[in-house]
C-alpha cells in the first residue's frame, strides 16, 4: 500500500486538503495528516481538522508522496516551515512524487524541487515565477511533480495522483464511484 505525507498548516484551503485526503483514502492509499505547529489545524474558511501526526516527527522514507494543499496563508506557512522544506528536498532527492496544489507550489520553488513546467492557481504564477507556468491545464505532471489549479480542480488532481501510485484502472474505479 502506497502512504502519502499530506502536511495542514494554518490557513490551508479545506476544498483542496479534504478532497485530496478522502480520494485518496477511498483508493486504499494510507494517508497521514501531519500539522505544522498544533493537533488541531484551522483552515482559510475556519473548518478545524485534528491532524495525526506533527511534521518534525516525519521521515520521507516512510511515505511515497508528499501533497501540499494550497490555501492562504497555508502555502506561505508551508513555505516558510523547516521541516517542510527539508522534507520536499529529502522526498525529490529520492525521486519520490512530490505534489501542490493552488498557492502551494510557492514551497516547491523555495525548496528548489519545482520542475520546469507547473500550474498553480491564475495569477500567483507572478509570486512563484512565470517561466514554464502553464494556464493551459488543470494538472501539470513533470518528472516527479505534480501540481494543479485551484478547488475547483482538487477531484482531477487527486485522482492524476490515484493514477500515479495505483495505476490508471483505480483512478477510473474511483472516478466511476464519484459520478465525475
């Protein structure tokens, strides 16, 4: 079974997050939620989730994947969080999946694990860089990258990341089960 890190900072865009954590869960992939600073994460719109674990606890070479959902300040405090940054170099080092959605790929440019191409949502292309922004499509797969628009796109973005780990024949299962 393929286990997938999905760090909660404060200010996380809760469409995204949830979405990202229940697509995955419903393909059998293990997911840890793992809070920046507290157990209890509150999201942009003020939805408080408990997390699992707390990130400066977590090692890459317990999990497949690492997904940041986007949200503000969420991504900023992605961002700006040691640990994060350590583990998304420690997780592209080891050529293991790395996502982003939203605002999130801002830590992917800070950590130096951004490939060349990416999406994120319109407009703060100009606080991530604009070279090899792509406005064109919902999710952008690079090398080992993956990163996608907004909350509209978090279904799209979490089953490509089904689809990654499991193999397109689940992500359809899982597409079907959820009538899209």
């Amino acid at each position: 079974m393929s286990k997938v890190l999905v760090p909660f900072a404060t200010g996380f865009e809760e469409i995204e997050a949830l979405t990202i954590v229940d697509i995955l869960r419903r393909a059998d992939i293990g997911v840890v939620i793992a809070g920046l600073d507290k157990k209890q994460v509150v999201g942009a719109h003020g939805v408080k989730v408990q997390s699992e674990a707390h990130i400066k606890d977590l090692k890459s070479e317990d999990f497949d994947m690492i997904v940041l959902p986007g949200g503000l300040p969420g991504a900023t405090n992605l961002q700006k969080d040691e640990a994060v940054q350590k583990l998304l170099k420690d997780f592209d080092a080891q050529n293991k999946y790395i996502g982003a959605i939203c605002a999130a790929p801002i830590a992917l440019q800070s950590a130096g694990v951004l490939k060349e191409t990416y999406t994120c949502y319109p407009s703060f292309e100009a606080n991530i860089r604009e070279e090899g922004y792509s406005a064109e499509k919902n999710v952008v797969s690079d090398k080992n990258v993956i990163t996608s628009r907004g909350p509209a796109t978090a279904m799209e973005f979490a089953l490509s990341i089904v689809a990654k780990l499991c193999g397109d024949e689940k992500s359809a299962e899982i597409k079907n089960q959820l009538l899209l």
